[in-house]
C-alpha cells in the first residue's frame, strides 16, 4: 500500500496518518492508535493490521502494509465483511498476508 492508501474504511484512516502517529508518539500499546484516530473502532477489520503496524514499528521494521496493494487489501476487506466477520484468527492473518506467508486462496475467501 502507499501511504495515501486507507488502513480504516469505517473512519477513512490512511497507512501515512497512522505510521506518523506511531513515529511521532511512540505508543506503548496499538490500542492507543484507535483511542487517538479511531481507525479500527468501526468494522474491527484493520485491527490486527493496526497491531501488526505497531509490533512492526516498535521493533524497528517499518513498511507495515508495503506488501500489499490498495486494491488487493480492500477485496480482502470486502470478503471478510460479505462472510458477515468469519471466526478466522485475523490476527494471524494479518501476519501472514504482510510477510507474504498466506496462500492466495486464502487471502480471496
């Protein structure tokens, strides 16, 4: 993605606002990124990508959503929202899809 890109279509939220604020204030949970910007108080979708984000960045790994396109992120989002929210442990999934571990069906579904 790039930096204009949304990271929070519920709030319209993009990846460049939410690496700022990490940069600039260095939170010590992700949970303050949603206190502060809203972004993941809507669908819950970029939730774990909001954490992921934040593990990343704290560690000293910046690119976060670099891996993906805009267009491919939002057909993820778009399925995961027409399975009415499945139980799948989005968490891990947004590991996978942003180190490029998960299977492309997967990423369809």
């Amino acid at each position: 993605m790039k930096p204009d890109d949304t990271v929070c279509y519920c709030y319209h939220v993009p990846l460049r606002k939410i690496v700022n604020y990490i940069e600039r204030e260095n939170p010590p949970v992700a949970s303050l990124i949603s206190q502060c910007l809203s972004a993941g108080t809507g669908c819950g979708w970029c939730v774990p990508f909001l954490r992921k984000l934040h593990r990343d960045m704290q560690a000293g790994r910046p690119g976060g959503l670099t891996r993906l396109t805009a267009d491919e992120y939002e057909k993820m989002r778009s399925g995961w929202l027409d399975e009415k929210k499945p139980g799948r442990d989005l968490d891990r999934f947004a590991d996978d899809v942003l180190s490029g571990d998960a299977e492309d069906e997967g990423c369809d579904e």
